[in-house]
C-alpha cells in the first residue's frame, strides 16, 4: 500500500472518480475497519461506521492536502473519530436508558388495573342498590360535573331535596364499599 497511489486515488476521488474510490477502498478498508472493531468492540457497528467513514471521504476528499504526511493518517483519523463518535452516542443511548430505569413510570401498572377494575365491579354493584333516580343522580353529579341546581331542575325537583338525596346516596355508597 503505497502511500503515493493512496494519494492519487484520494485526488482522483476528489474529481468524482468511482473507479479510484473503489481502488481506495479496496487498498484501505480492511485497515479502517480495523480502527474502528477496536474503538467499538462490535463487528456490526464497525461496519456502519466503515460506512460512514467511506461516505465523509467520497464528499471531502477534496480537503485532502497532500504535504507529505501519510494520507493513512487521515483516513485512520477520519476512521477513529467516527468510531469514538458511534461510541458516544452508544454510551449517551444506554445512560437515557438508565435513566428510564430509575424514573418510575407514573402510569398504573397491571396490579392497579385489576384492583381498578376490581374497585369498579364493586361500585358499580353498589349503585345498584340504590333507587334508580339517586344513582343517577348521583352519576351526573360526581361522574357528569352537573350542579346541585341543574340536577335540580332536571329531575323536577327541589334544590334541598337534590343534595338531601345526594348526601343520603354518598353515605349509602360509603357503606356499600366497606362491607
């Protein structure tokens, strides 16, 4: 691998040559990937990174400046600092996943859907012993947002009646739920 034919087929490649960018990687790739396997310690990213590195050379290798430093040098620099950015993100990737694991998930779980559930089939059994017009009453009032007054006119009835019934109705529910 001489370090003048690397520099023409980076030159050439800067031109837009395929056929010197397919020379180029044939005569450098297995030694990049190389870099980046030891910077990652994983065959399948280094090769998206090998990737990635041949794509930032087929678009800059116009900033290629041969000055007598070994253009193996910068490639392996483009190589290694690809690497130690997947490696980055990697390690940014796990610690938001750890720091998933220490946030609790404020949503209820499986046991509070069932005791949920479980607490519902009992409330509803409840308001089936009450009197149809109370139940319902008593629904629109703590399950609807309507007012003592509203529920008042709508059931044609008078606004102290409507908070008697509700007040008697909560306290029968109340002793429903604690048998």
């Amino acid at each position: 691998m001489s370090q003048p034919l690397i520099e023409e087929h980076i030159a050439r490649t800067a031109t837009g040559d395929r056929e010197a960018f397919g020379r180029l990687y044939s005569l450098t790739s297995a030694k990049l990937f190389g870099v980046a396997l030891r910077v990652l310690n994983d065959r399948a990213e280094a090769e998206e990174v090998l990737q990635e590195v041949f794509v930032k050379v087929w678009r800059n290798a116009d900033r290629y400046r041969a000055n007598g430093l070994s253009p193996m040098t910068w490639l392996i620099t483009i190589a290694r600092n690809a690497a130690i950015d997947r490696l980055r993100r990697r390690r940014e990737g796990q610690a938001e996943l750890d720091a998933a694991e220490v946030v609790p998930d404020p949503a209820p779980g499986p046991e509070a859907h069932a005791v949920a559930g479980s607490e519902r089939e009992r409330l509803a059994g409840c308001f089936g012993e009450l009197e149809r017009d109370k139940a319902e009453a008593v629904r629109r009032a703590y399950l609807g947002g309507e007012t003592y007054a509203e529920l008042a006119a709508a059931m044609d009835v008078p606004l102290n009646t409507m908070r008697t019934w509700l007040r008697r109705s909560l306290l029968k529910l109340r002793e429903c739920l604690d048998r």
